[in-house]
C-alpha cells in the first residue's frame, strides 16, 4: 500500500493532469484496501491498527500512532495502538503534552515540517530532535474530537506535504466513524455481560432470602426486603435455633452492587454458623464481628441488629450493632427503640456487644427496618424519617404483619412522589396476636 512517486513541480498541465490523477487512484487504493481489511466484526484495536500501518505504508513515514480522547482530566489523551515502519531501527517515539494539547485546543490538522524550528512549539524538546517532521489529523464524528492520528518523520529526510495532510484527513474521517461504531459496540457487550452477571448474582441473592416466612402459635412474622439496584446490600434472615427459638436479623452492607451482595453472603453465612454454635446474642455478634473484620478490608462493614425470640416465654433477647434501632410498640401505643448494643460489624476486633431483654405481651408490635426507609427523599430532598414511620405504624397495627409492609412500602413511595430509589428498602416485623 504505497503512493506512487509523484514530482512536486509538474512541468505542464498534462503532467499536472497526470499528476493528479495518480494521486487520485493513490488515494482510491488506500482507502479500497482499509475498508477490505477492516471487518465489522474486529474488536476496537484491530480496526485501530489497520488503520496505523495502513496509513505508515501509504505516507512512507517511520513511526504512527493514534491516540483517543479519555475522561481523565490528567490524561486527556491516552496512545491506544503505535506502530513503526518494518524498515525502521527506532525506538518508539513520544509526542509531549504540547502537541496534544494544541490539538485538544484547536481540533484541526497539524502539519509540522521541521520540528526544530516551529515556532508553534520553541522550546519543547522531544528525544533530543529525533522527531523530525510531525502530522497530526482529528479523528472526528459529527464534529466531535474523539482520537487523533500522529504520524512522525516521513521516510527519506522528506517532509511532509498537504497532499499527505488532504489523504490523512480524508482516511481519519472514514474511520472515526468506525471506529466509534466499534467502541459503542463493545461497550452494549460489556453492558450486556454486566446485566447478565447482576441478573446472576441478583438471583443468588433471592435465593439467599427465606422463601417463606415463619409461622408460629400467637404470632405474625414477616420480612421483606427490594433492593434499589439490580443486587443490594440490605438483607434480612430468619434462622429457627431449635423448637422454642428462631433468630431474627436485618442488616445493611456497606457499598451497592455485586460486591455489596457478596459481603452480604458472608455475613449471613457467618451469622448462621454463630447463631447455633453461640449461648448468647452478644457472643454471637462479637464472634461474627471478629471473623468478619479478619476476611474483609477495612472499608467493608456492615449495620446489623440481630435477636432471638424466645416462642414459649414470649421474650426477645437483642443487640444492635449500629443498625437502626428497631421499634417495639405495645398495645397502648408506647414506643421503645431497640438500641442497646455495639458499634457497626467488622470495623475493629475484639469489640464488647451488650443485649437486652424485652418482655413481649399480646397485641405487640415490633419492627425491624433499614435506612432506605427513614432515609427516602422526595423532591424537596426532605426524608421520609422516623416520625413518619411511627405514624404508618399506630394508624396500621391492626393489619396483618405482612399486609403492614406493604403498606410502609406504599407509603414510602407515596412520599417520594417518583423519586427514584437510592437505597435498598428491608423491612421485618412481629406482631404478638
């Protein structure tokens, strides 16, 4: 893929004729030749360097590159694909920050025929003059900049000339567009593969969940819990101990997403071989506040409250680890906020949980809820807040344990008005009949 050698100074204007047409099937034949090789199937880099030794054979130059548009404020401009002519010893060469900038700036084709002695860039040094000559042209879809083709030193000590800038130019505005259509391509397959692995993980999840809640003599139990992403960090648990006692928790992960999800697994794993090995509540958590901080970073932790409820004395035995203190409203409307305990799961070993030990009477309610309740905003940015989560309570004790979380729920998004969820929503209450 070379251009045939064409004079600069055409003699006549039938060899000025000449001239032209040569370069004009010059041109033609470059172009053919990319667009054959370039497959729509071919990943972003492939295209990309095609098109780099494709257009090093057509100039004759000793080094090409091209470089793409980032997001990083740091680096603007990153090289994604260099390439070297097969004839050329050289070490790959690097255009500074001046010369990316100024096409960053300008956005238009930078033709340099003798770097030394621009005055565009006096002073800039780059690999002690090795670069002798530079062109640079945008790669541009619908008026967007979003890469550049550098080509340096054309071959034979020659500069290069506007007829080299016209065929780059004319070769950059053929491919931005494919090549922008192959990254937006691999980019629907790396969101496609993402959905698939939510959707696998979010799945795992469900199944994490109690399929079925509780039933016992005197008693409603029910749990809940809607994540505000495709996989959550909230999650909820019911663990029967033995014929008289079931443990109860609900937890909030730190962070959103596949790795919220897999924190949350370990927790409730870890949670589930304490509750059976452990004579106490407070043991428990302070066991499972050990193993969790020796297998996860420091960033990862988690709120959490966690109890045992006693099915044949009618007492429950808790201890809250920084979670949101649950409320347990008695028949005559008085409220009491569940909070004794710890500081938040996994953040420092060797903690000290205390527990405490509520009577339960006929016609309590207790209730158990994360802080994408209290914390739901509506358009005003105000929050949902306790207040107004003890007031859905006393107007609807008299529903079902199952039919009172929906009706929290409804009342949530009745509040929000549309706003979308920013935070996963889990609710568990028990209601003595």
């Amino acid at each position: 893929m070379t251009t045939p050698d064409i004079p600069d100074t055409p003699t006549s204007p039938l060899e000025e004729e000449n001239r032209r047409l040569r370069r004009a099937v010059a041109e033609l034949t470059v172009l053919n030749e990319l667009a054959a090789a370039i497959d729509s199937t071919m990943s972003t880099e492939q295209i990309m360097n095609i098109i780099v030794q494709g257009v090093i054979r057509a100039i004759g130059v000793e080094q090409g590159a091209i470089m793409m548009i980032t997001e990083k404020a740091a680096s603007p401009m990153k090289t994604l694909i260099r390439g070297m002519d097969t004839s050329s010893d050289g070490v790959p060469y690097r255009l500074g920050v001046s010369l990316t900038g100024w096409m960053l700036k300008n956005q238009k084709p930078l033709l340099i025929e003798d770097f030394a002695t621009d005055k565009r860039f006096k002073g800039v040094k780059v690999q002690s003059g090795q670069i002798r000559s530079v062109l640079s042209v945008p790669l541009k879809v619908k008026d967007k900049m979003i890469g550049v083709i550098n080509l340096i030193n054309k071959k034979g000590r020659d500069t290069f000339t506007h007829e080299d800038e016209r065929l780059v130019g004319i070769i950059a505005s053929q491919s931005a567009q494919v090549l922008e259509n192959a990254r937006l391509y691999e980019e629907e397959k790396k969101l496609q593969r993402m959905k698939r692995e939510l959707q696998m993980a979010r799945d795992i999840q469900q199944s994490l969940l109690p399929k079925e809640n509780p039933r016992l003599p005197g008693m409603e139990i029910a749990g809940l819990s809607h994540p505000a992403r495709e996989v959550g960090g909230d999650y909820y648990d019911f663990v029967r101990l033995d014929e008289h006692h079931l443990a109860l928790v609900i937890a909030d992960v730190s962070g959103k997403g596949v790795p919220a999800s897999l924190l949350m697994s370990n927790i409730q794993a870890t949670l589930r071989v304490q509750a059976a090995a452990s004579a106490s509540v407070k043991d428990c958590i302070a066991e499972a506040n050990n193993l969790l901080h020796k297998s996860t970073t420091p960033e990862k932790y988690a709120t959490l409250f966690y109890g045992i409820l006693d099915t044949r004395e009618k007492t429950f035995t808790s201890t809250n680890a920084g979670h949101n203190a649950p409320m347990l409203i008695s028949r005559d409307g008085t409220c009491r906020r569940l909070e004794t305990g710890g500081i938040v799961l996994g953040m420092l070993p060797d903690m000290p949980y205390q527990e405490e030990r509520s009577e339960l009477q006929p016609g309590d309610l207790l209730l158990m809820f994360s802080d994408g309740i209290t914390e739901a905003m509506n358009e005003r940015e105000e929050e949902f807040e306790d207040e107004r989560l003890a007031e859905v309570l006393a107007d609807s004790r008299d529903l079902s344990a199952e039919l009172l979380l929906e009706k929290i729920l409804a009342q949530v998004s009745s509040f929000t008005g549309g706003v979308p969820q920013q935070d996963d929503m889990t609710l568990v209450a028990i209601k003595l009949l």
